[in-house]
C-alpha cells in the first residue's frame, strides 16, 4: 500500500498521494494516537513555475484533495501530460495548515528520492532512463554466503572524485569477485537528515536512497536507475544483496519543518500514531508497532525493497527494540512471518532474514532467533572472544561453544560469524595495530572454517586499522559521523596488506569451494575428546573436526589445528580416518597412520587446514 504513495511518476504525469490513517474508518489503524487536524494541504516545489505558479511560492501552489480511502484519507493532486513539465529533477514539499491556524513544511514519507542538501525535501523525476531489476540466478541459503559488509561512503571516498558514490561501488566489484565474497551487506542506504556523513542509523524517508549516493550533479535524472544498476551488475556476478534495514525507529527532529514527516503531519505530533514506545528502545524516536499502521508501513518498505530492486534479504537493526517475548502477532516477529509468507507466495527461496539481537546475555539471542522465525542473527559471543584470543592468546575452553557457532539454532537457521564489523574498532586496531597484524591470522582461518554465514567488513581484509569510541564513551558522537575513508593502498602497495588479502582470498576459496564447512557438523561438542580434539590453553591451540557431504556426494572431513600463540607450538593431531591428508593452508601432504600426526609443529599464530 504505502509504496504506491508520493509522487508518482507515469511518463509525464505526476500524482502526488499522502495517506494518513484514521482509525473511526479503519478501527485497527491504531490503538493510541490522534487525528491530524489539518485544515489544507498545498504542494510546493521547484515544478510550479513550469505549470503557471512561482517556484516555492505558497499563494499559487496547487490545493491537495481530500479523499476517502479504506483505511483513512488520502490526499491527491495529479499534474498532467498537457501542463508539458520537462524532464528533470523537481523537489516538493507539503505546506501544511493545521485547524488550529498554525503551519508546517513537511517531507513525504512516502518519497522516492530525497532533495539535495539539508533542506529535507522530497523529490520525483521525469524522464532519465529506466531500469528493471532482474533477480538473481541462484539464491543460496544463508549458510553459504560469505558476506562484505560495506559503509557506500567510506568504502568509496578514496577514489570516487565527483562520481555517484553508488556508481563508484561498480568500479570495486572486479576487485570483490577476486576476492571471492558472495554476498554484499550494504549499511543503510536509506535517506537520513542533514545530507552529511553518516552510517545511516538515522532514517526518515523509508522508501528513499540517500541522495548523496545517487547524486551525480552532470546527470541529475539518473538517480533511481544507479542503485537499479548496480544490483543488475552484482547479480550477474552471481552477488547476493542484503539491504540493511533500520526499522526500530526513526530521527524524528526537534524541528517542526524536519525529520519523520508522519510526525510532523499532525498538529500536536505526540498524537502521530507512528510513534511511541514498544519494547525495548528509547534510543531515538521509536516505532509503536501496538499500531496496525506502523506494521503495514514497515512491511510495505521491506517488500519495496525486495520487489522493486529484488534484493535477496535484509539485516533488520537492533530488534531488541521491536521485539515483544510472547507475542507473534506485533513488531518484528509479526515482521518477519509476513514477509516470510509474501515470498513464499511469489516463490522466491532463501531470501534471508537476519537479525541484530543484542540480548544481555548474547547466547539468549538464539532462543529469540528461533522464537521470532529469522533466518539468523549476528553473533556478537564470535566477535568478542575472537578479539581476546588475538590480542592475548589466552584461550579458554569457551572456544568450543564460540568455534560450534551454529549450536542451539533451530533447523535452518544459523549464526551470522564475524571478527569485526562497523560498531567496533577493527581487528587490527585491537590487537595493537598494524604492525601486529599477524596476531589476527587464526581468527581469520577460524572465521572461515566455523558453522554460519560469514561476515568480513570493508577493508578487514587488508588490515585497516581504525578505532571507534565505544557506546557510552566521552567521544560517543564520532561514532557514526567520522569519515573513516578505506586506504585502496594497503592492498595494492602495502606487505601487510596484500599477505592479509591472500589469506582471506585463499580461505573465502576453500570454503566455498567445500560444503562441509558450510555446514552444522563440528566435533568436539563443547569439551575435550580423548583422542585429542578440543581446547588446549596451555599451548593456545585448539584442534576441531569438520565434516559432511561435498561436491559430487563425496563425503569430506576436515581437521583444523589453530595456534593463537606468539610461540610455535609441538603437538600430537588427531585425524578421524586415516590415508592422504591435504593440508589446504599450507599446500602440503601427510599421511596419517593409527588415527594420529605425532609432535607436529603449528607455526606460532598460524593454522593448518588438514582435508580428506
């Protein structure tokens, strides 16, 4: 419903459609809220000089029509094909009269484009040119994407110049596939205000991309069609497209004439049935999802996404915000089990669903995995432990239950596994820096080698070294608006960073190229074996089994040996069949007899990658 409001375009017509719900029409639009109280709505924009108005002037912009629609009103005005407007790049806002007298120049929620600069204005075109978005060939489950998180900006801003940033993301995506990832995880691409740097945790126009993104100033009706482009592009590459998605709130603003324009469309905005507390947020301005409207709205958003530009799953932010114990028919379970149900209607499989849950106790966030019915959740237990283990040594036995990632999730379901990503400093910049990047080397081959979907943020490959404040730190607010622009050198030029690609483009190939890493199987479960699988710290090894059914219906095994220690490391290796062994890592054969390698040496934060 809502992705057929804004302005929409058909050749050189525009209708301008702003829907507001009422619940004495539709008694399940909302529980707590009020009615907007408007008296009249003009639409004014840089178009009006071209129909007989002055630009931006209130005295002749165009009165909107008041309809009823089944679940409120809908407000209409259509511009027509013989009022001839050019092609080009218009922006719009509403001018609003509320009953009260007062007035207010509100954005439209339901958008396409957003303005240029701060102004948060909405925007449509006419003419430029015209993409469909072809899905892609073969969509896999989950499990077996190897996933590049990346921040648009940072990831470009090295060598975009004046170029669309979503443009400049094609130029990388010859070096992405060498690489070997399958999958990109786009950080928010929905508009924000201001128009400044940002990570995008700060959405208000929900069906909009972040105009900086798609602004290329000598050609400013090709907007829409770059993102358009860009997803044909990574889908004949055969590269997953995971939007992520931020709908636990929204940065409403203090600003009567900015932020969510649902809040602002109402005289008094505390009655915005949009709005309000649910579960467990209070960061920013959150969603009431007790509301009908707020559900369908969300929904509509997601299936915009998925529709229109065909990605192939989304990573919903922190849904501890909008997740209710108990309750399947509200917030993100109810989410989620929609969406589910949509495309299961339209037969398109393994569109995953992730979830960032961020539990007290991060383990709880599987049993909620589970519970709301996602594909997977981000794995922060991974993360932390791995990032002790490199910078210390100093393994415990939890390494079992980290390594056995997949552990407790319910059949088809599964962990999302990472060493770094956006919220926290990088790997290397823990573990003391660049020159310390060999300290990060078992963490990589232990990422690439555990259960779950795997997860490696920009520049993580070469070793970019960046430190981010922490949640409650003095420097909090340089979190998310510090440019942290990924130097292309340390790949190209750089020692360090051309062996740390190596390894990460010979693990990401091993691993695809082997089911039986992709899949749930790990031995030992949780403690030590007596035949010697398990955790040893007072060596900083750890040796653990994989296995399952390859290519070919060839069952494989595997047996990987990790030394998180700054010391080489002599020890007895266990193997579950004996024969020819392949060390993959280190392009080396063995062949094992009785069941076990004896006083072998494990070169000191390095790993072996033994397969039969």
């Amino acid at each position: 419903m809502y992705e057929n409001f804004g302005a929409i375009v058909n050749q050189q017509e525009v209708e301008f459609r702003l829907f507001l719900p009422d619940n004495t029409v539709d008694r399940n639009q909302y529980r707590r809220g009020g009615k907007p109280n408007i008296k009249e709505i003009r639409i004014l924009g840089d178009f009006q000089g071209k129909i007989g108005g002055k630009n931006w002037d209130v005295d002749s912009a165009p009165i909107m029509v008041k309809n009823l629609h089944p679940k409120g009103w809908l407000y209409t005005y259509q511009i027509d094909a013989n009022q001839n407007l050019p092609d080009g790049f218009y922006q719009y806002k509403y001018f609003v009269t509320f009953e009260n007298g007062t007035t207010r120049w509100v954005s439209d929620p339901c958008t396409k484009y957003g303005g240029t600069g701060n102004n948060e204005n909405a925007a449509f075109v006419i003419g430029g040119p015209v993409a469909t978005v072809r899905s892609i060939a073969n969509r896999l489950p989950l499990k077996d994407l190897v996933v590049y998180e990346m921040m648009i900006d940072n990831c470009t801003a090295e060598f975009r110049g004046e170029t669309a940033s979503i443009d400049a993301v094609g130029y990388q995506l010859d070096y992405l596939q060498e690489l070997g990832i399958n999958a990109i995880e786009f950080m928010p691409w929905t508009a924000w205000p201001g128009g400044e740097f940002n990570w995008g945790y700060e959405p208000f126009l929900f069906f909009s991309v972040e105009n900086p993104y798609i602004d290329d100033k000598k050609d400013p009706t090709n907007k829409i069609y770059r993102l358009k482009a860009l997803i044909n592009d990574l889908h004949r590459r055969n590269i997953h497209v995971i939007m992520d998605g931020v709908f636990n709130h929204v940065k409403a603003g203090s600003n009567p004439n900015q932020g969510f324009p649902y809040k602002w469309l109402y005289q008094n905005p505390d009655d915005s049935p949009y709005l309000g507390p649910f579960a467990g947020g209070g960061f920013f301005a959150d969603f009431d999802y007790n509301n009908q409207c707020v559900q369908e709205f969300i929904a509509d958003v997601c299936l915009y996404w998925l529709n229109t530009y065909q990605i192939d799953g989304i990573r919903f932010d922190y849904t501890l915000g909008f997740y209710r114990q108990g309750n399947p028919n509200a917030g993100i379970t109810k989410l989620i089990s929609d969406l589910k149900q949509e495309m299961q209607k339209q037969g398109k499989q393994n569109v995953a669903f992730t979830i960032e849950h961020l539990t007290e106790n991060r383990f709880d966030a599987i049993n909620d995995t589970n519970k709301i019915g996602a594909s997977g959740c981000w794995f922060d237990p991974f993360m932390y432990k791995s990032v002790e283990y490199s910078r210390n040594g100093n393994i415990d036995r939890e390494i079992l239950r980290i390594l056995n990632a997949n552990l407790d999730y319910a059949s088809g379901k599964g962990p999302v596994t990472y060493i770094e990503n956006h919220d926290h400093s990088t790997i290397v910049n823990q573990v003391g820096g660049r020159n310390r990047w060999f300290k990060t080397q078992p963490s990589a081959i232990a990422l690439l080698t555990s259960p779950g979907a795997v997860m490696i943020h920009n520049g993580q490959e070469y070793g970019e070294d960046y430190y981010i404040p922490p949640m409650g730190s003095p420097r909090e607010s340089e979190r998310s608006t510090t440019p942290r622009p990924l130097h292309w050198s340390h790949f190209s030029n750089d020692f360090i960073g051309q062996r740390l690609y190596q390894l990460y483009q010979r693990l990401i190939k091993i691993r695809r190229e082997h089911p039986a890493l992709r899949s749930d199987n790990f031995f030992p479960n949780l403690v030590n074996h007596p035949d010697g699988y398990g955790a040893f710290p007072d060596k900083d090894v750890v040796i653990y089994h994989r296995f399952g059914q390859g290519n070919n219906n060839h069952f494989e095994r595997f047996i990987i040996v990790l030394n998180y220690s700054d010391f080489d490391q002599f020890i007895d290796i266990p193997f579950s069949s004996n024969g020819m062994w392949k060390d993959l890592l280190n392009e080396d054969s063995v062949v094992v007899r009785d069941f076990r390698l004896h006083n072998q040496k494990i070169n000191s934060n390095w790993g072996r990658i033994y397969y039969q």
